[in-house]
C-alpha cells in the first residue's frame, strides 16, 4: 500500500535554503551550422573542464563569449541554431556569474525557439541565482514539461524556489526526484537531510 502523504507533515530544518548551491546552468543545445557557432557549443558543452575551454577560445584568440557573440551577429543560423546559441552563450554568462547578461540571452533564445526545453530550464536557474524565487518556477515548469536533459537540474532548482516560497512540500518532492533522476549527485540527497516527515495528528 502506498503511504498517503495529505496524512504528513513534510518540516524543513537546518541551513537556510538561500544558502543552497543553485544547480549550474551546463546544459549546452548542439548547433549544426558548423564554424563559430560549433565553437560556441563546444565552449558551452566543456565549462566544466577549463582546458577544453581554453583551447576552444584560444583557436582565434578570441574569447568564448566573443565567438559566440560574432555568430550570432553573422545573421547565417537558422532559428533553431540561433536559440542554441543564445543559449550557449548564456551558459557561459552564467558560468562567469553574469546572470542577468545570461537571462538576456536565454530570453533572446525563446524568442526565436520556445520549443528548447534547456533554454527555459537554463532561465530558470539565473532567476533562481538572482533569488527571483516566482518568476523561475514556471520557466523551470516549462523545462520539465519540454523534457530537458538534464531534469535533475530543473527538479533541484525548483525545489529551492519553492522553499524560498515557504512551499516545503513541493520543495521535498523536488528534491526527491532530483536525487532520483541522478543517484549519484550528492547535492539533493545533502538537502534531503533537512527535512522531517511526520503523521499529522
């Protein structure tokens, strides 16, 4: 028999959720137009790994952003292609923790392609870095429900905004699922710990 949760009080305890660790916006969208666009997703794709991106600025001695800024300007993307790299851009905006800079960017991309579940995702966790707790829930809404890759990140970040908004139900499960959909990311197990489930009286 499945446990009814309406009988559980679900009691967040310990650190403040503002001090939480937003998940980082890594997740790169895979342009075809070749050229600088290419070199744009390949810096977004590797920022975890500073000497991929390095190296990939460095082939022109020009900047990540830079190269993804000249591709943009080019006017020869498709749509689709010109969201993603919008998209990448910000990514590395957001790396450099230049989150208004990157959710320009994500906007920017939705304009051209509402259909890329990452860019909304990705502007979800800038709102969620500039603690605009409201604003991000639908856009990381949208993300789930547009199946973007990396759905822990989404599921992660929604739980902390909704914790910020005093929903510590809603938060739980989303922490739940985030340490579902990856078992070995330690963040949303971590925050797990902080939460009591009792019956209610």
């Amino acid at each position: 028999m499945g446990m009814n949760f309406k009988k559980l009080m679900i009691i967040a305890g310990g650190a403040l959720c503002v001090s939480l660790p937003v998940a980082s916006s890594h997740a790169a969208v895979l342009v075809l137009g070749g050229g600088l666009a290419q070199m744009c997703y390949e810096a977004a794709r590797e920022v975890d790994e500073p000497g991929m991106y390095q190296i990939t600025g460095s082939r022109i001695d020009i900047p990540p952003v830079e190269i993804c800024t000249i591709a943009i300007g080019a006017g020869e993307l498709s749509a689709r292609d010109l969201a993603g790299t919008h998209n990448n851009r910000g990514v590395l905006l957001f790396s450099e923790r230049k989150f208004e800079e990157a959710l320009r960017d994500f906007d920017q991309g939705i304009r051209h392609q509402s259909s890329i579940a990452e860019l909304h995702v990705n502007r979800g966790a800038s709102l969620v870095a500039m603690k605009r707790w409201a604003d991000s829930v639908p856009s990381l809404n949208k993300g789930i429900e547009l199946g973007a890759l990396e759905l822990e990140k989404a599921y992660y970040n929604r739980g902390i905004a909704h914790e910020e908004l005093g929903d510590v139900r809603r938060a739980y499960f989303d922490y739940v699922k985030a340490a579902e959909l990856d078992p070995t990311w330690e963040d949303p197990k971590a925050q797990l710990t902080r939460f009591t489930i009792r019956k209610k009286p």
